[in-house]
C-alpha cells in the first residue's frame, strides 16, 4: 500500500514511517521540518527505495494538492501538528493554524483528490489524535477514557485537536470520506523530542542538572512505548472500521513522580553515579497553568475488534529509550540547541 504520512520527521511519525516501510509499504513522508522534527529520525528507511520525503506544510493547500496528484497515496495517515502542551500555553496560534487550519486543507486536498479519482473504496484518511481532548480524569484508577467520553479539552493544545477530530468526523458525514480515528496516551521511547519530560530526565541526570517535576508529581498519565503506536496504527488502518474512532493506550499508568523515580532507578543501574544517585537530583518546580491530574485509556475496543495490544511494559520500554539516549548523544546534542529546548515554557509569558 502507498502511504502518505503528514509529520513523519516527528517522534511518533517517523517511528510509523521506519515500521510502515520495514512492513513493505511506500512511504511518501510529508513534513514542513519544524523545530521538532529531525530528518534523522527516518535514516533508517531513507534508502529504501519505498521511501520518499517532500517537504511540505500542510497549511499550504497548493502543495498539497500537487502532492496528492503525483504521489497517489492509496491511504493517508494524518500526524502532522504543534503537540507541545507548554508551547501551546506560551503561544497558542501556531496551534490553531497547523492543527485546525491544516487539518482543513489536508481533509480539502484528499476529499478532492478522493473525488477525482471515482471515490476508491480502499481508500482512507487516518487522523491521529491524542486521549488530551478528553480533559482530565479522577483519581480512581477504575475510571478511564473510552471513545464515548465527551469531549473537554482544557488547553490550546487540546483544544486544537479536538477542533480537528471534530473536522475530521464531520467530512466523513457530510461527505462521505472514509476516515478513521485513533485518540492515544503519551508515547516515549526513541527519538523523542529533548523538551519533552523522559529526555529532559534522562539528559538532565547526565548533565547534573536538576530533574525538575511539576507540581507535586502526582499527575498521572498512561505511557505507550512509540513503536507499539505505530504497530497499533497501522492495525487500525488495515482493519479499522471506517468512520470509527479506536482509543490506543499502554496500559501503564504511572504518576509523574513514580516515572521519574524508575528512570533514574535504570541510570543508576546502566550507568551509575560516582557518588549519590540519581534520585537526589529530583526538584519540584511550579505547576503549569491548567495541569490535567491524570489520563487513563480503556483500550477494550482497540483489543475486541482488532486484536491489538501494547507488547512492551513501561518498565522494559523505559529501559530500552534510557539505553538508546546513553548511546545516541549524536542525535540528541545538536537538538538541544532549538529554540526552547532546555527553557522552562508553558507558563503563559508569551501569549500575555
């Protein structure tokens, strides 16, 4: 199958992109190479020749149009987007403009290029979405998100992905597009972004910095290891229902404070302290306005219908990201030095 894949230089993306091609699909990779994204990330399917990369903005209607013309995805899965919580608080129109407004022209570009080419029953639009449009969950851990929970996004970020979720299943009905929708937890693991909270620990303990922790710590979230979301999307796509939203969690629930204590329970182990351990490192900073206190997926659809569940705990997925940053300082070094990265965000400066 040839896949278009928006934002496929990004975290989650560019793990699709490895995994889609290494499965013997054609990847057409669409990114506009932002200050998240690393054409690094995709080198290990960037010789093949079912790979091909078009830098592109999703925002811009024109060259979308001209890539769906030459390309001819057969399926288009949908992860370009602004998906950092804190730069959303400190900036929230760049969030607006990629997740809304280029959801629109990506639903416009392939409703036309859908249309144009007699309607193809294969062919599918898959919007990746995160469990964030829910809003937040109560402490009582038998309580989680399913794809029936009512919407109630409580940032910009989440706010902007829920707009585009809603865009997406209104295209579906009103013209008959054949989506899918998949809402997941927080995903870690390889090549993820260094402003996000397991590289800055891992990154932080190396350097002898404090590991600064919002709040208390109490904050929980379900932590999914990438490569099982990417095995887990391309699952949806093959045998997804169309017009069906399918929630992927990881079945790992963990308090921030807990995950920070296990990652640095690992340093200690792979690469031990002269003296101390990591754990003295650990500095409760100020919250970040608005701070949901914990987001659980029910993965019972996902697991019924489709027969997919997350094979990595978040202990061994843990394991293996630490192993990967303490040998991959390549990758990481040259990132830390992007706008941002290594600045405290998210508490609202820029946007007042």
């Amino acid at each position: 199958m040839k896949l278009l894949i928006t934002g496929g230089a990004g975290f989650i993306g560019s793990a699709l992109v490895r995994l889609a091609v290494a499965r013997g699909h054609a990847v057409v990779n669409l990114d506009a190479l932002t200050y998240a994204a690393c054409e690094e990330n995709v080198a290990p399917a960037a010789d093949s020749p079912l790979y091909t990369f078009e830098r592109a903005d999703i925002r811009d209607r024109a060259a979308l149009d001209r890539i769906f013309a030459e390309r001819a995805p057969e399926a288009v899965l949908h992860l370009a987007a602004e998906s950092h919580v804190d730069r959303s608080i400190d900036g929230p129109g760049d969030f607006v403009e990629t997740n809304i407004t280029g959801t629109y022209n990506l639903l416009e570009a392939a409703r036309a290029y859908w249309e144009g080419r007699g309607r193809p029953e294969g062919f599918r639009f898959h919007h990746v979405s995160t469990d964030e449009v829910f809003g937040s969950l109560p402490a009582d851990r038998t309580i989680k998100f399913t794809e029936d929970t009512p919407y109630d996004p409580r940032s910009p970020y989440s706010a902007s992905k829920a707009a585009s979720d809603h865009l997406v299943r209104a295209w579906h009905k009103t013209y008959g597009l054949p989506v899918l929708l998949t809402n997941c937890s927080n995903n870690y693991g390889p090549y993820h972004f260094p402003e996000k909270l397991i590289p800055v620990v891992i990154l932080n303990a190396r350097a002898g910095r404090a590991l600064p922790i919002y709040g208390t710590g109490e904050n929980v979230r379900d932590w999914l290891y990438v490569e099982d979301h990417a095995d887990a999307l391309l699952t949806v796509l093959e045998k997804g229902r169309v017009g069906r939203s399918y929630n992927i969690g990881g079945e790992n629930e963990r308090s921030n404070l807990e995950l920070v204590r296990t990652l640095c329970a690992i340093l200690d182990e792979l690469c031990p302290k002269e003296s101390g351990f990591y754990a003295q490192q650990i500095a409760f900073v100020a919250d970040r306005p608005g701070h949901d206190a914990r987001y659980a997926i029910d993965p019972t659809r996902i697991r019924e219908e489709l027969g997919w569940r997350p094979s990595v705990t978040v202990e061994e997925g843990l394991r293996r990201t630490v192993a990967w940053y303490l040998a991959n300082e390549a990758w990481w070094r040259p990132l830390q030095s992007r706008a941002g990265v290594g600045q405290r965000l998210g508490t609202g400066a820029a946007a007042e």
